[in-house]
C-alpha cells in the first residue's frame, strides 16, 4: 500500500485476478472510510492500454498512480485494478484505476480479464469514466462497444439494477466539435442496450434506468499540457458532492454502508470470475470492424486536408459560395468512392456499417459550412428584400401590393439559391431557414407597418386635439344649458370625419377586421379622451372663469358697456344675476356629460348655494346639506370633473373674492347719491330766507356791499374750479377734505399772483402815461374785474393741471 500525502492507495487486484484482501482492508482503515456511512462514491476508469488513464486520474482526483513513461515506448504501465482515495474531494471518492484494454503483454488471452475488470467496474462504481481517443470514435473494438454489449447483459442478469453514470472522456480532441462527438457515442450506447438480450425481467427497462450517460472532452496532455489541465479542472469541480440530488453519482438506491464495501466488492468478483458464459465477438467481425474503421479514419482525415475542401470552407466563412452544393457534393462523392474500393473484401455488413458512420462524420463535418452557406443566402437575400420594399414605397407603391409582390419575389430566390448550395448526400431538410426567412421578412413588414400606422395614428390624433381642444374650451367658457349639448354634437361630428379618413387609411395596409376595428377604437377613445381631458383642464380654472363672469355680468350692463353706479342700479339683483351665471358655469363644468345622461347637479347647487338663509322655523329643522358628499347621484366617478364638497369649497372661495367688487359698487353708488345733494335740506334753505332778509335788504340798500360779494364769488368760483370741490366729494367726505386740505394754499397763492401780474398790465401797455386811456379803464372797471377773473381762472386752471394730478389720481 502507498501512502504519500493525502492520497491513499493500494492493488486491489493483481494481474492474475486474485482479489487483496488484507490490502483493501487496510486502505479501509487507512482512509476511516467506515465512518462514512453512505457519504462516499466509486469511480472508475476503463479504456484501451497506453490511452493516459492513469495520468488522467491522477490530475483529476490528486492520485498517485504509475504513469507510462513516453520516452520508453508504449507499454502495460497498469496491472490488474488499483485502488485509491481523490485528495481534497467531498464526499470520500474512491478512485479505481482498471488495466487498460487490447494490451499486446496479455495477447489473446486479455479478453477474460478485460470483461471480468470492466464487469467488476460497473457493478461497484457510481461513476465509470471509459477513455478513448477521438480519432477512435466509432469503432467497435477502440471504443469498448463490444465489451460494453457484453456487460451491460451479465450485469442485468448477475446484480440488482442500479443507475451507473457512464463518463465518456474523449482525449486529444480535435476541431470536430463535441457538439458533432456526442450524439454518436450516445447514440452507439442506445443501440448497444436496445440490441442486447435482456432477462423477461427487464424487455421493456429503459436505459435510463441503469445508466446516465454524459460525454466529456479534453485536449492533448502532450501538446497542450496547459489547456488540458484548465480542462481538467474544470472537470474535477463535477465531483464535488457527486452524490448529492442531482450530482453526477446518479442513482443512489444500490449503495451499500461503507462498512460492507469490502465485503461486498470480495462477492462481487467472486461470481465475475466463476461466471463462464461471456464472449467477445467472433475474431472475424473483429477484424473486419478494426480494418474498416482504420480505412474510414484514412479517408476521413484525407478528406479533411484536401485543398479544394478547406478553400470551400474559408470561403464560406466570409459569404456565399457559388456552385457551394455541387463542388462538396463531388469531394464527398470521390471520399466515399476510395473507401468502398478498399474495403470491398470485408464482412459486407460491418463494411456497410462503417461506411454509413464515415458518410455520417463527413456530413457532420461539413455541416457548419453548409449552415453557414445558407446562412449567408438568408441575409442577402432579407437585406436585398428590405431594400426593395422601401424603394417601393418611397415610390408611391401601396403598402399591401409592394409587401406581396417583394415577398413572393425574393422567396422565390431564396429557393433557387438554396437548390444550388444542396449537397446530394446529406438529405437536409432547409425548409426551417425559410421559414425563418420568411419570418424575418414577415417581422420587417410588420414593423414598417406599425411605424407607418403610428405615424397615421398620430397624425389623425393631431387633427383631432386641433379640431375639439379649441373649440370645447371656448364652449365651456361661455358655459350655458346647451353648452354639454353642443360639444357632444361637436365630438360626434369631429369623430365621424376622423374615423372616415382614418379608415380609407388603414385599407391599403391590409390589416384583418378585428385589428381595423381596433384602431378606429383607439382613435375614437382619443376624441373622447382630447374632450374630458380639456373639460378637467378648465375644470381645475373654473374658479377663474366663476370671476370673469361674474366680472363681465356685474360691471357690465346688457350692451357690454361698463356700469357706472349712478344710485338708480339695483345691486341686489345685479349681484344675484352675475352669481347665478356663475353657479351655471360650475355646475356645467362639474361632470363630463358626453352620454347624453340627464343629472341634478344644477338644481342641487342652486338649492344649496343660492337659495334665501332659512327662517327661524326652518333652522329648527335638522337638514342634510346636499353637497356633504364626494359624489353626484348617477354620476360615476370617472366622469365625475368636481365632487360636491369641491363645489361648495369654490363657492365659498368665490363669494370671499367677489364680495370686494359689490362692496366698491355700493360705496360708489353712495358717494354719486351725496354728490348729487350737496345743497342744504330745503327747511335750512328756508330758514336761511328768513333770518336773512334784513342782511339781504342791507345788500340792496348798499350796492357797495353788493361789488364786495361779486368780487368775493368771482373768487370763490375760481377757487371752486380750481379745487374741483365736486370731484373731490366724489370719493366720499373725508378723502375729498384731506386732498383739498393738501391743496388750498397753493391754489390761493397762485391765484393772488395771477391778480397781481394782471394788475401790472395797465402801467406797462401806458409808458407814456396816456390820459385818454384812464377813462376807459376806469369806465371797464368791473368788466376789467370781471375779465381778469375769467382769465385768471383759465390760466390757474392751467397751471393747477401742470403743477398737480388729478384728484381721481391723488387718491
């Protein structure tokens, strides 16, 4: 037994076929593998002489098993079966190294062995890996596919089924994708289980039911030692809880407790080796499938270096190939023609049997060029097809007649394209290429036809949002009884043009009923949605349009010309007026009424809002307000613009903002009724007669008292005229006081040094001192008086206008 490190290892059985049991029971011991329980795996590798299992094993499981040294030439390296334990791996992974196959040190005597190791191998392990070479991929004695025959029925007939995961490791893999490798080698297992004779037991057992397959590849450990490590690697991760659901051990259901391995592996190859009746094929067949996989390997790797065959597939990497089917079909035909010559003296069927393998790996090797072939006519020829559809319809072409006849056209080449790239030995079907094409083509057209329907749709979309936005918001301005009446009568009008336009449109698109109806919906709904959206849009400045028409009806009269309170206008019924107009205009834009449904929403406003404050006997009555509520009655929400609790709210706030301008109106209306009576009552004017009437005999009596009362109201008058007494009074009393207040003394300054310039003229028009003119100015005298006063007052009045603003301004 060897022990280095980690790993563990011991011969498990010699060369001769006698099983090591003191070994295996110390390695038992050496690893505690009894404390494991069920917690452990097998895995073992079974393969041809020299193929590097051993080296294998030992990169991937950390194992130390002897290795075949290259430079002494290719010989038996691994006798018997060895036994040992992966390093770092959970769970606890036992690793069974089994001598390699066809050894040249056994002879003709190897076959007894190699079924009884390879029999022992399946029946312990959850894990067999069979390595073989890629270039030996589909031969019968290279690929263990007899030995495997052979086990698979003894081991049916010998054991309890049990699901072993087989692990085909393909070494030194060449370009051949392992996409193309690992159909066949499950494929040639399938038909291996299908074709064994099988106990009654088990006739119709799957193979699933004993084995999992799975295929691996790796590349050459000699010439490329770094990526077949990476791969390596990679592999090992796999093992890692193998026997966890799902895990690559497989089928746990066989397993014995770790303390019965060694007992139970001694039985099993007790009945191997007592067991007579396995054979391996007839030395014949066997030749014959070794030299006839050895031609077809020859053929093959000709046909992989020959010239016109790697230009073909060059150039197919960069495009489309003329003459692509006839040229390959020619070089596989001349391929097939070298092998049938060859072979023409082996067993037909194994010859017959081969050959179809070496046409199937020709043909999956020249697979991806023909994809690739067709690849390049399907993108051409959808490029050229959507070149050919846009020129038509920037030519005016109608969008149906230019998609059909495009269409029908380059499927029509496609077709012929296709029958030149087909290689008369493969029965590919390229129908799945055209109908991916044609689905290309058919997602082109489709998406041209939404943009173009999207941009029709917008443009019938902008039509509408200009015909019914203005117009609607103009109709709910003016807001009256027939206000919802006309803008239905609007919609309905704006609509039926729209869908009538809009479906002559779509006809030239060839769109089904149910999709043309569909989109004159859409376009219906949007006419709707322009007309509601509008309608919330002046919803939420209704109490600004609720202003502006109280302003205009209030200040306004019948004619549009502005009032002026002259004390003769009843404000009462004016104010009255001017809300009701406005509780109009609200309880119109408070519900979308596009149904032509009838509602109480007007009545129930002007009972809350506008009816007279209830009487004494009224407010003992416990009422319930109508708009305590976020709802009308059969009003639905969606088309609900403004609730009752909004309408009274606004209502509130519009009184509160309108009660300034009645307010301006009634103090107006006050200031023009003191104006107009500015005389004492007529008891003063006659009280003032006759306590008076001796004065005013005294002014009759003395006509010189009578000139100092002329001269006295001359100045009075300009003072009054000047001050504008009566448009001060205008704005009430106590402004009119103030502003004269603020005026007076310059004004009788101005007018002092207006008399006094005017006095001054005489003198200075008379230098000379002219007596004749003395008279007349004397005579003139009072018109003198009389006219200086007239100009005094106009010129006053004109230096007044310059020096002060108006009183209407001051205040």
């Amino acid at each position: 037994m060897d022990n280095s490190g980690e790993c563990c290892s011991t011969q498990l059985i010699d060369g001769d076929g006698t099983f090591n049991v003191d070994g295996l029971e110390g390695f038992i011991k050496e690893v505690k593998l009894k404390e494991c329980g069920l917690s452990y795996a097998v895995v073992s590798i079974m393969g041809p002489q020299s193929s590097g299992k051993s080296t294998l094993l030992n990169h991937l499981f950390g194992t130390n098993f002897t290795e075949m040294d290259a430079f002494r030439g290719r010989s038996q390296t691994t006798k018997g079966i060895w036994l040992a334990k992966g390093a770092g791996i959970e769970p606890c992974t036992l690793v069974m190294d089994l001598e390699g196959t066809d050894g040249r040190e056994r002879g003709e005597d190897d076959t007894a062995f190699e079924k009884q190791s390879a029999l022992f191998a399946l029946a312990v392990s959850d894990i067999v890996l069979i390595n073989m070479w890629c270039h030996d991929i589909g031969r019968e004695q290279a690929a263990n596919k007899p030995l495997l025959k052979t086990v698979f029925q003894v081991m049916m007939r010998l054991f309890s089924p049990r699901k072993t995961t087989l692990l085909f490791v393909i070494r030194d893999k060449t370009r051949t994708p392992l996409e193309n490798l690992e159909p066949v080698l499950r494929e040639d297992v399938q038909k291996i289980w299908d074709n064994v004779p099988k106990p009654q037991a088990h006739k119709e057992t799957p193979l699933s039911e004993f084995f999992n397959v799975e295929v691996v590849a790796l590349s050459s450990y000699e010439e490329k030692e770094e990526q077949f490590k990476e791969q390596v690697a990679s592999l090992r991760q796999r093992f890692f809880h193998s026997i966890a659901p799902g895990g690559l051990a497989g089928d746990r259901r066989g397993v014995v407790p770790a303390s019965g391995f060694s007992f139970s592996a001694q039985q099993m190859w007790k009945v191997i080796k007592e067991n007579k009746d396995l054979d391996l094929p007839a030395h014949k067949v066997m030749v014959a499938t070794v030299r006839c996989e050895e031609i077809a390997h020859e053929k093959y790797s000709s046909f992989t270096e020959n010239e016109d065959w790697r230009v073909i597939e060059e150039a197919v990497q960069s495009g489309p190939v003329p003459g692509f089917g006839k040229k390959l079909s020619s070089i596989l035909g001349a391929c097939l023609s070298g092998y049938e010559s060859e072979v023409v003296y082996f067993d037909e069927r194994v010859r017959s049997s081969k050959r179809k393998q070496l046409e199937e790996k020709l043909l999956q090797l020249v697979q991806p060029a023909f994809q690739s072939a067709l690849g390049h006519i399907q993108c051409e020829t959808l490029d050229k097809f959507k070149e050919a559809f846009d020129k038509a319809l920037i030519g005016g072409e109608g969008f149906r007649v230019a998609a059909h006849d495009c269409t029908q056209f380059y499927m029509a080449l496609f077709d012929k394209r296709c029958a030149d790239a087909v290689i008369e030995q493969a029965k590919w079907d390229t129908s799945r290429v055209r109908e991916t094409l044609r689905r290309d083509i058919d997602a082109h057209v489709a998406s041209v036809r939404a943009a173009k329907l999207s941009e029709l749709t917008k443009a019938y979309e902008a039509k509408l949002n200009e015909a019914l936005s203005g117009p609607v918001e103009a109709l709910l301005e003016g807001a009256n009884n027939e206000t919802w009446l006309a803008i239905r009568k609007l919609l309905s009008r704006e609509t039926e043009s729209a869908v009538a336009g809009f479906s002559g449109a779509l006809s030239g698109f060839n769109l089904d009923e149910q999709s043309k109806e569909k989109m004159l919906a859409g376009i219906k709904d949007h006419a709707r949605g322009v007309v509601e959206g509008k309608a919330r849009e002046e919803a939420g400045r209704v109490l600004t349009h609720m202003k502006d028409r109280f302003a205009t009806l209030f200040c306004h009269d019948a004619d549009s010309i502005p009032r002026v309170w002259t004390g003769k206008e009843d404000i009462r019924a004016i104010t009255k007026l001017a809300r009701s107009a406005s509780l109009k205009l609200l309880s119109v834009m408070a519900a979308v009424r596009l149904d032509d449904e009838k509602d109480n929403i007007e009545k129930t406003l002007s009972v809350a809002l506008l009816d007279t404050k209830p009487t004494a006997t009224d407010r003992s009555i416990t009422t319930v307000d109508p708009l305590a509520s976020s709802t009308w009655e059969e009003i639905p929400s969606s088309k609900t613009l403004i609730t009752p609790v909004q309408c009274k709210s606004l209502w509130r706030q519009f009184k509160a903002e309108t009660e300034y301008t009645v307010t301006q109106a009634v103090s107006a209306q006050e200031a023009n009724k003191r104006n107009n009576n500015w005389l004492p009552p007529p008891w003063a004017i006659v009280a003032l007669v006759v306590l008076g009437f001796n004065e005013f005999m005294t002014l009759l009596r003395n006509p010189f008292y009578l000139g100092v009362i002329f001269v006295g109201f001359l100045l009075v008058k300009a003072l009054w005229v000047q001050l504008d007494v009566s448009g001060e009074f205008r704005h009430g009393a106590l402004p009119g006081l103030l502003s004269l207040s603020s005026k007076f003394v310059p004004t009788i300054m101005n007018l002092l040094k207006r008399l006094a310039e005017e006095g001054q003229v005489p003198a200075s028009n008379n230098p000379h001192g002219n007596p004749a003119l003395a008279p007349k100015s004397f005579h003139n005298g009072v018109g003198t008086s009389s006219g200086l006063s007239s100009t005094a007052s106009s010129d006053i009045t004109s230096e007044q206008e310059a020096e002060y603003s108006s009183p209407s301004k001051d205040d």
